[in-house]
C-alpha cells in the first residue's frame, strides 16, 4: 500500500466555472445548462491542502471561460501567494478587461483554430475574435511569461492545419524582430466528450488521420519550430487530476474520466489517498505524465 506521505500531485487543472460567453460547437467542456462555479472558500481550503500535502507546483485554470468566474481575481491572489505557478486557458473575450491580473500569470494560452476570421468562425463560431487574438498575440509581451495558443485539430481544419502553423508563424516573425518571445502551439486532437460528444460526427478524426497530419507538418520544420506538444493521441491516459466546477476530481482515462471524489465531500482527502493506494499504476502513470509534461489541457 501506498503510504500517505509519498503521494505528490504537483499539478491540478481545475474548471472553476461552467459559464462562457462562447458557443463553440465542439466544446468538451463541462456540461453548461445550469451554471456551476467552486466556492472559492472551500477552493482556497482545497488548493492549501494540496500545496502542504501533495505538494502542488503549478495549477492549470480552465472552464467555462475562467475569467468569468465570480472569484477569478481572488483566486489568482491566492495562487500567487503561495508561489503556485498559473497557466491559464482563456477564450481571449476578456483579455483587455483582465490585462492587469493577466501580466501576473505564468502562462496564458488562447485559442487559435483557424487562420483567418472564416476559419476560425467555423470552430469558435465568432469571427471577429480571431483578429483581436492576432493583435493580441502580436503585441502582448510580459517577461518571463509563456504565451501560447492551443489549436484543436478536427474535421473542419485538420486539412489546413500547415496554413494554421503559417499563420502563426507569421506572427512570430513579427514577435521576435520586437525581441518578444515567440508563441508556442499545442496541437490537440478533437474528442467527442462530454458537451462535444453530439457533434461526433462534425468534428471527430480518428488517430491515423491526426498522426498524418502532424507527420505532414513535422517535416516542415519552419512551420512546426515552435509546435512544443502534439498530445492526446500521443499521451497515455491518466495526464492529471481534474476538479470540475461541481467539486467533482476527475482522473482521465483514454474513453473515460474516472470519478475519484468530490471536494464537497468532507473525507475527500482520504477518498484521493484511498483511490491511489489501491491503483498505484494509475499514479506511476499519473506522474510519468507530470514529468513529461503532456497534460492534455
Ligand atoms: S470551447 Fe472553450 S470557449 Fe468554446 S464554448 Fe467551450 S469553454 Fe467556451
């Protein structure tokens, strides 16, 4: 058996809110409907926990849009202050509304799905969205601080993913004559989850057809220079825990997620702890993934 004290999770991505100002038809987010958000008491509680006894290093902010969240600037303070390194994932709609609290982030990542605004209105169904991420892409430069986009490669752009890579490319041209640090890109493979799962077969490619792709535009170097991580298909499951706006901590698996516990249950340490001391390769996996870095978020 596992033993409490040697049960580490460094990284958790957590989905504070359900609610977004976006539409987008793939979306494999948690379910919306009712909107659902963490008590950002008991958040705060949960994230201490983790940080003294699973000792948490960096905190992966998704949703919904998280800058929605009706505590999201409270919740960054408190990440920061007990040193919790933040990558966030957001929509980009706020970005000009958050630039402050947004300087003070680790990692921000936006979407980049198409490589002009009809393009990109395809996946995220806003078209005027994809030059304001283009100007903010180009102007945006916080030292020490990685921006990235992360593209969701489906039926709809899978074929001009190499204009997608352009595009970007372009942009960082554009960077680096500034001096600024160039944009980096994680190419994800659509999954038909969640939400996303009745739009199967809109948006859904098999695995040959990613892997393709990306062999395809591996062997433009100029174009993928600063692709860092093709994943999903490339990971095992098990990439890192999840805690759902409900409270629900989830453990990916490669068709399923995995309940382990919910935070609003008062013994969901133990029901965590519990979990790994009975599935230890489920938590060799889990941290082999941390160490390669290939969390899929
Ligand atoms: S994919 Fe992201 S931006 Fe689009 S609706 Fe879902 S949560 Fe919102």
């Amino acid at each position: 058996m596992m033993s409490e004290i040697i049960i580490k999770f460094p990284r958790l991505d957590i989905f504070p809110t359900n609610k977004c100002n976006l539409l987008c038809d793939f979306c494999h987010g948690p379910p919306k409907g009712k909107v659902q958000e963490l008590e950002i008491g008991l958040l705060e509680k949960v994230i201490d926990i983790f940080k003294k006894q699973f000792d948490l290093q960096t905190i992966s902010i998704a949703g919904g849009e998280p800058t929605l969240y009706y505590a999201f600037s409270t919740l960054v303070s408190k990440l920061k202050e007990d040193d919790i390194k933040i990558r966030l994932l957001t929509n980009g709609t706020t970005f000009k509304k958050y630039s402050g609290i947004l300087k003070t982030i680790d990692e921000i990542v936006l979407p980049f799905d198409g490589y002009d605004p009809e393009t990109f209105e395809k996946m995220r169904k806003n078209k005027q969205l994809f030059n304001e991420i283009v100007v903010h892409l180009k102007e945006w430069y916080v030292p020490n601080q990685k921006i990235s986009v992360g593209v969701v490669a489906s039926k709809i752009n899978i074929d001009y993913l190499h204009e997608i890579m352009k595009k970007l490319g372009e942009i960082n041209q554009i960077r680096l004559k500034k001096h600024y640090s160039p944009v980096y890109a994680r190419i994800f493979m659509f999954a038909a989850q969640s939400n996303g799962a009745k739009w199967k077969d809109k948006f859904e490619i098999n695995v040959d057809k990613f892997y393709k792709a990306i062999q395809t535009l591996k062997k433009n170097k100029e174009l993928t220079k600063w692709v860092s991580h093709c994943i999903d298909c490339e990971s095992e499951s098990y990439t890192c825990l999840m805690l759902y706006p409900g409270g629900d901590v989830y453990l990916p698996e490669k068709d399923r997620f995995i309940q382990l516990t919910n935070i609003y249950n008062p013994e969901w340490k133990t029901e965590l702890i519990t979990y790994f001391s009975l599935n230890p390769t489920h938590y060799e996996k889990l941290m082999q993934s941390h160490e390669q870095n290939n969390c899929r978020s």
